[in-house]
C-alpha cells in the first residue's frame, strides 16, 4: 500500500452509507459469518454478494483512507486538514486544462515512448487521490466542492484514456502498472462511489484485469517476465485487487486476492518472506524487514482489518503467524523508534525514510493488529510501542497527515493505563539474515553480515543506493539513548561510505551501484543463554581483482563488545583499514576525545597517527580499550575529525523529494592501519557503549576478558564475570587447531570437526551450550570438550550427547542449513 503524506479525513462519498471505522475484532480462531477466504482452501468461493456487502467494504475503504469521523474542533486535526487544503490548493493549480491533454499535470507529461512516462502517470494519480481524500474530508474547505470533484474525475478519465488501459504494454517499471496505480486509482474509484462515470469505472476494472489478471503473478501472462509474486508484493498487488473488487462489484475478484493473501503467511526456507529465526528477506536475498516487511505488515494489518466480519474474513493458522511475526519478526528490530538501517535495504538512501520512517510503519501495521488479539498481548504491543514513542526524540510521532495514523498513535500516548515498555535486554541471532542484535539495558549493538545467499547491500539501477558498498559486510550499529538519530540525520549521503564503523576496508575505488554480493559463506554465530553471544564473519574484498581476506569477531557481553580480527591480507594495492568507530557528530558536534588520559584537539580537519594507545574515550558515545593481539601484524591507530558535506542526490538519483540541498555533518573517525600489504595483519579492541572515561581507564587496566585464541582458524575468548566463553572455527586445519578454556572450565580443551561457531555459559555447575553452522553449507559435525567431568542433562533434539571417559561429545544435525544455534546443557560432576 502507498499511502501519500496526506490521506486526511472523514468522507462521505456520494450516496454512501455512513459507516464508522469498525475495529478489528476477529483474530485467527473467530469465524465469520457465511464463507470466508478461507474456504478456497476446501469450499466452494463465493460467488456472489449484495450490494450493501461492496458498498460496507467501499465505505470502510474510505474511511480508512480519510481517517474516519474526526473532532474537528481538535486543533491538531485542524491543523492536518489545512496542511491538506493547501496541498490540494497546490495540485489544483497545476492541473492542465486543455480539453486535448494527454496527462493531467502540466508538471507530468505523458510521453509514450518514454519509460518514465509511467511513473510520471502513477504520482499523477497519487495526486487524485490525494485531491479525492481532501475533497472526502469533512471540514475542509475542498469538502463537497462539485469543481473538485469534477478534476477528479475528469483526471481519472484522461488516465485511463491515455496513459493506463486494458492492452497498453507495460513501458516502465512493473511496480507502477501493477501496484502503483492500481491502489491509487483504486483510492480514486472508492472515494467517488455512484459519483464515478461507469464507463470509466469499466475502464479502470479492465486495465486493472490486465495487468494484474492473478496477484500470485507479477507481470501479465504474455509477459516473458511473468513470475511468481511474493512477500510485499504479494500483499499490494492483492490490495489493488481487492479493492478493485468492490469498486466494481466482483466478488471472485476479492475471494482471489483474499485467498492469495495466505501464501504470505507462511514461513519460507528460502527466497523471499516470514523466516522462523525472525528474518524477513525481499528480492531473493535482501534482509528487508524495515522497508518492504514494515509495509507489508501495515498493509496486510488493514487488509486483515477490512474483511474481517465480510464474507471474506481471512483466517487460519496464517493469521496466527502473522501475530508471532509482531514478538519474533517486528518488534527485534526496532529501538527506541528506529528500524534498524540494515534491515531497510535501498531505502537508507532515501530521505525521510531511514529508521524512524519505517519504525513509524512498524508501530502502525502493531497497533492495527492490536485489535485482533487477547488482551494481555494487545496490552504488550500497546505498551512497547508506546515506549518507542516516548523515547523518540528525532521524529514526532504526531507529526503525521495522515489522520487514520494520527489517532491511531494518540490512542496510545493518551491512554494513562499504559506504561511505556523498556527495549528488552537480550541477543538475538537471525541467520537468515546474517544479522546479530545485541541490546543491554541502556544501548543496543548490531551487526550486519554478508554471506553466499544474503547480499551485502541492495542498490537499483534506476540510481538507489549507489555507495552501499559496505552496509552489510560486518557495519557495526551502535544505538544509544541519548543520541536519537545516528543514522537518521543526513547519516547516509555525509558518511565515507568506506569507513562505515566496524568494517575492514581495502581503499579501492568501487564502481557505483556494484559489488553486493560475497564469495564468503561463513557469517553468523551462537548464543547458549540468550544474552551474550559469539558473532564470527569471513570477509573476501569487494572489487575486481580484490585480494583483501580475512575474519572477523565479535563477542558480545552484558557491557561491553570485543572485536577481533586475523588473517587480514592484501594485495598492496590499496591500504586496508579496520574502523573502529566514525561517530555521526551531527551539524556542530565537539565531543571531547582522550587518548591515554590526554584531551585532544576539537578542531575540525585535525588527525593524528596515535600508535598504538591503551584506551581512548569518546564523550557521549563510549570508551574503547585496545588489547594486545596473539596473532599477526597489529595496526597503527589513526584518529580524525572532519566535517563532510553531501546531498541525498548523490546516493539516489530516483527516489522523489530529493534535490541538491547540501547537509553538512562532523564525524569522529578511529580507524586501525593495516596498510596496502599486511602480513597476517590483526586487531582485538573492546567497546564500550556509553561508558565513561574513568571506566575505560579502568578497564585498560583490567579489561575483565582473556583471548584464548587469535588464529588464522581460530579465535576465542573468555569472559570471567560473566563465565562466558566463545570460539569461532573458521575452518579446520590439519592439524586441528584446540581451545584451551579457562575460569570454571580450566583443564578442558574443546575442538571441532568443521567451521562452527560455540557458545558456553558456564555457571556454578551448570554449563550450557549453543553450536552453530554459520555457513550453512555444512549438514553435520562434531564439537567435542575433553578433560573434565561433565555428564548430560539435555539437549536439543538435533544435537546428540555422547560421553566416553573425561570427553563430551556433541554430534549436531545441521541438514536444514538454517544457521540456527542447537543447545545442550552439561551438569559438572564432583
């Protein structure tokens, strides 16, 4: 669904029925009355249905989209409905009035022979439907108005006259034939209601039936792009159809779409959609839960939303599914109102629609959902949303056209029974992703991965994303709760797009819009308690010709993150840097910098090649202690201030609103030299996230955690306060490399068969385990602990827990592939 800045207020359509926005109610158990979408799983469709049936679904429809009965003495909705006159105002005046046009904005041409014609003709509708939605608003000064109402229609004419009918072969991009106009148009059809020329309803019927015949399909069946819809697209293709059900009184058309709607609330294995591990992929390979999951999940909700209660209630287990996805899939993503940038995809190069944009859409397809569920759930939902928007300080909530939304959230933050919910403190791998999250009580870490089948970034030919280059080969996102809007304030179009914090780069000019996949397999980890984790990742150079190598880990604890890395090598081509942090220091940011206790300069442009420090700390964003390496040539630390200037052109061409508004912003930079050739080069340092100086000198001295290993294979570490230990296997040598352990397992030396990665949690005489295939090219290895007295307690039914002597062996089923950690716990005997 595409729903413009905008959609206001309450309409009342042309002899339609007044009818308020009716909640929610049915969930996957409740049955409607008559036959349900479901029955096309076993039942007969239906055939037919009355007039009143299409004209509830229509009404609903625009009050859906008008926002329903408002109190117009409100000033806040008073304030939206004039916004949305002067808009109107706006497109009313760039209508063309010449009775021979072939578009209708002077600013649209049509030109049939250009591909961009067809995106000029969607946001020409977008426009009607933009004028539809104020002209259908109560309280505004357009509402009723017949010269209105006369554009419109006149506008849906010309459209589908000349740029969208039944037999014009799609010139163009698909998304605006088939998604685009339909919904807009669609819009258009439902707010005009018996008021509509019948002929250009039968128009808008046919060219809907011809480009989009089934939403299973994109593209129509003599299209040799003709192919399987799925997730998002799923979704809005059968929004268009549906509403082009009622439009024009088909029910078949709605008991289709309705019915197609369930192969979207599945879980898939591959590809695209729902993954059990809380991943949501888009386009075969792109981690995609906050652009195309956030907008499938808020149209889906009101879909579910719409035909509850009709003949045409979508439920079954699907509904259920879709309700698990708000605690697994949804909510993980989000903090303090921001989607995660590496779950956005191509969308992070687009103004106004990083992080607290889809974060908004999240909370919305939740709150929608909310209605539909028990109580307690729905009191859960309500509460965690409303403390993303308590803790929104970058984006208003409010701050909203659209009034439907707008009361929505209010619900919400006027609601004194509620509490704002805290963001949970927990670990959650999603391997179908290659995405770790890391949240403690008063900050959040992430780590976007690449491996063979999840891609690196995402960029369009069309000219989206053209530097992404490293968004998801080990970018370390670091949230705080001070500090709002990292990645949300003009973050994307100033940063070096080779020096994104985390990564280990090779300086080597890339060409824009390439390079988004890997050769690498290895990215993933394990978590045995849920709360701290081992997150390993092979990295291989971007670029043709690239000799760049290397592996990369990280292990993440209750305060803090270590980072290690080994095996880093080039070609001397270009240099290789480890960054340790680029700190987003917005439009006039000065945050004191120490090193070793001394103060730097502040001034921007200055940089300084510091050796190798013990610790240096970072004002209002943390501290970051370097500990010495076991393995390979250990890096000079470089620091650097500068202010860089970009626009939201220069990373996308396409997306609209953008133009060549310059944003400056200052950024803080660490970054380890490898240089152009290193030999095995290395790095281990420890992050930690809003502490302060006194603390991070502290932790110099005692950093509280012990490297066990730092190999070409192997690294490990312990973590005595928290009786952690983690090891990453990135590949087996011969001889087998082994992992002295230490603290409450000291004596036992662990090993493995095959690349893996091991968690332990080791606790008085409790030792969990977790194992993991990160590769997911493996279909079963060994993991083995020898030298203590440990018994089994339990395990997952894909692990297998054998004991012979002084030696554990744990045998793991990991046919499915699927990265996930399989689990076992030990009891220490004596």
């Amino acid at each position: 669904m595409i729903i413009d800045p905008g959609p206001a207020h309450r309409a009342s359509a042309v002899d339609l029925p007044s009818l308020s926005r009716r909640r929610f109610l049915h969930g996957a158990t409740g049955a409607a009355a008559g036959v349900t979408a479901a029955s096309v799983l076993g039942l007969p469709a239906l055939a037919h249905a009355d007039e009143a049936e299409f004209a509830r679904l229509r009404a609903w429809w625009v009050d859906f989209l008008t926002g329903g009965p408002q109190d117009l003495a409100d000033p806040a909705v008073a304030a939206v409905i004039k916004d949305r006159d002067d808009a109107a105002d706006q497109l009313l005046a760039l209508v063309d009035p010449d009775p021979n046009r072939t578009s209708v904005f002077t600013d649209l041409p049509y030109d049939p022979d250009d591909p961009e014609s067809s995106r000029r003709t969607a946001t020409s509708g977008s426009r009607l439907r933009e004028l539809g939605t104020t002209w259908a608003t109560a309280g505004s000064r357009h509402h009723g108005s017949e010269p209105v109402l006369e554009t419109i229609k006149a506008g849906a004419h010309t459209i589908l006259s000349h740029n969208y009918r039944d037999g014009l072969a799609e010139n163009g991009n698909w998304f605006n034939y088939e998604i685009a106009l339909p919904q807009y148009l669609g819009g258009v059809f439902a707010i005009l209601g018996d008021a509509a020329d019948p002929d250009d309803l039968a128009a808008y019927a046919a060219a809907i039936d011809f480009y989009v015949p089934d939403p299973r399909y994109n593209y129509p069946p003599n299209d040799p792009r003709h192919k399987l819809s799925t997730g998002a697209n799923r979704v809005d293709l059968c929004e268009g159809v549906i509403v082009r059900g009622f439009n024009a009184r088909s029910a078949a058309k709605i008991t289709d779409a309705a019915a197609a709607l369930q192969d979207v609330m599945v879980y898939s294995t591959k590809g695209d959609g729902f993954y059990r591990d809380g991943g949501f992929i888009q386009h075969v390979s792109q981690p995609y839960t906050g652009t195309y999951g956030s907008g499938l999940l808020r149209d889906l909700s009101v879909l579910l939303a719409l035909l509850a209660g009709s003949a045409w209630e979508v439920t079954g287990p699907g509904v259920e599914l879709i309700f698990d996805t708000v605690e697994n899939c949804y909510a993980p993503v989000v903090y303090d109102n921001q989607a995660f940038s590496h779950i956005c995809g191509r969308a992070t190069s687009r103004r106004n629609r990083v992080e607290h944009g889809p974060g908004l859409d999240i909370a919305e397809g939740i709150l929608t959902l909310a209605d539909a569920v028990p109580a307690d759930r729905a009191r859960a939902w309500r509460e965690r949303c409303l403390g993303w928007f308590r803790r929104a300080t970058f984006a208003d909530p409010l701050a909203t056209s659209n009034l439907r939304r707008l009361a929505l959230f209010r619900s919400v933050l006027d609601d004194p029974a509620l509490t704002p919910a805290p963001e949970p403190v927990e670990h959650r791998i999603i391997p179908s992703m290659a995405r770790a999250i890391h949240r403690s009580t008063d900050w959040a870490f992430t780590i976007a991965m690449c491996r063979t089948g999840v891609a690196a970034y995402e960029a369009m030919s069309t000219g989206e994303n053209r530097r992404g280059w490293y968004q998801g080969r080990g970018m370390n996102y670091l949230y705080l709760p001070g500090d709002n809007a990292q990645f949300s304030d003009a973050f994307w179009p100033t940063v070096d797009p080779m020096r994104l914090p985390g990564v280990t780069v090779e300086r080597r000019p890339l060409p824009e819009m390439w390079e988004r996949g890997t050769t690498a397999s290895f990215a993933g980890g394990a978590s045995a308690d849920g709360f701290r984790a081992v997150i390993g990742q092979k990295i291989v150079g971007p670029g043709e010709g690239s000799a760049m190598r290397g592996n990369k880990s990280w292990f993440c604890l209750d305060d803090a993150v270590v980072a290690l890395g080994s095996g880093i090598v080039g070609d001397g081509s270009y240099p290789i840097e480890t960054i340790m942090e680029n700190r987003n220091l917005f439009e006039s940011g000065t945050n004191p910098l120490i090193i070793d206790g001394v103060r730097q300069p502040s001034d921007q442009g200055w940089t300084a090649r510091v050796g190798r420090p013990g610790w240096v700390h970072l004002a209002g964003v943390g501290g970051y202690v370097l500990l010495d390496s076991l393995a390979g040539q250990e890096p000079e630390l470089v620091a650097l201030r500068e202010e860089r200037t970009g626009t939201w052109l220069d990373i996308n061409t396409y997306w609209s609103g953008h133009d060549d508004t310059p944003y400056t912003r200052r950024y803080l930079t660490l970054y380890l030299d490898h240089g152009p050739d290193p030999d095995q080069g290395s790095y281990a340092y420890l992050l930690l996230p809003g502490a302060g100086a006194a603390k991070t000198e502290r932790r110099h001295r005692d950093p509280e955690v012990r490297l066990l290993a730092q190999s070409t294979y192997t690294h490990a570490l312990y973590a005595p306060r928290f009786g952690f230990t983690g090891v990453n296997f990135f590949g087996i040598p011969d001889p087998a490399e082994h992992v002295e352990l230490a603290g409450e397992l000291e004596g036992a030396v662990l090993t493995a068969s095959k690349l893996c990665t091991v968690a332990i949690t080791a606790r008085g005489r409790s030792v969990r385990i977790g194992v993991a295939n990160p590769a997911h090219n493996i279909d079963a290895f060994t993991v083995q602990l020898a030298g203590l007295g440990l018994r089994p307690e339990s395990a997952d039914p894909s692990v297998e827990v054998t004991r012979s002597g002084s030696t554990i062996t744990l045998a793991i089923d990991a046919s499915d592939r699927d990265g996930r950690t399989h689990h076992a716990k030990l009891i220490k005997e004596g």
